[in-house]
C-alpha cells in the first residue's frame, strides 16, 4: 500500500482531510485502522472492530479514500482496507500548530486598545 509523502499540505487538501474526519464513525474507522497497522484490515474484519457494517462502512470508506486517508485493495474474494496516509495524518497536525501563536503579540495589542 502507498504512503502519502507530501508533508506541506494546502488549505484545500487540510479541508478535505478534515471533513472526511468529520463524523465519529469516520474518526472510528481511521484509528482503528492506524491501529491495525500497514496490513490494514478486511472489510469484515474492520465492520466487527468498528461496528460499523454494510453500506454504511462502505460509504464511510468512500470519504477517507477520496481525501487519501485509506486505500482499499482487493486481495482473493477479500477487500483489505489500510489507513496509508501517516504522513499526512502527522502533517493535518502540523497544519493547525504552523502558525501557532504567530498573532499572540499582536492580538495582546489590540487589546489595550479598547
């Protein structure tokens, strides 16, 4: 399975990271795929782990594969899902902090202005 290289992430591809995100089944569905490891998990396997079954695993999975947070494979009768993007899930961190208190200075001076 690949791996996602690219650690300076755009506002457009953050947002489409973090909207896949956006739902606890989602989030479920990614940990427990990072927990899995690089193996990744079947799609029964990963619907008994999650609880999470059927179309609704299915169209979960389409959200965290379209923001290249989860590749799918087929292997024999078996598709085998696997979180393959950890670089980006560490860079969607580094993305929120980069900035991190750059405006602190200003932002304390604004409010003495009031």
């Amino acid at each position: 399975m690949k791996q996602f290289t690219d650690a300076s992430l755009d506002l457009t591809t953050a947002a489409t990271a973090f909207a896949a995100l956006g739902s606890e089944q989602r989030l479920s569905i990614l940990q427990t795929l990072v927990r899995a490891g690089p193996e990744g998990l079947s799609m029964g396997g990963l619907g008994d782990r999650t609880g999470v079954t059927g179309s609704t695993l299915t169209h979960h999975l389409k959200f965290l594969t379209a923001a290249g947070l989860v590749e799918q494979a087929k292997h024999g009768r078996s598709i085998v899902c696997a979180a393959v993007a950890y670089d980006q899930i560490e860079a969607l961190s580094a993305f929120l902090l980069q900035n991190c208190c750059a405006d602190a200075d200003s932002a304390e001076g604004h409010d003495h202005d009031r």
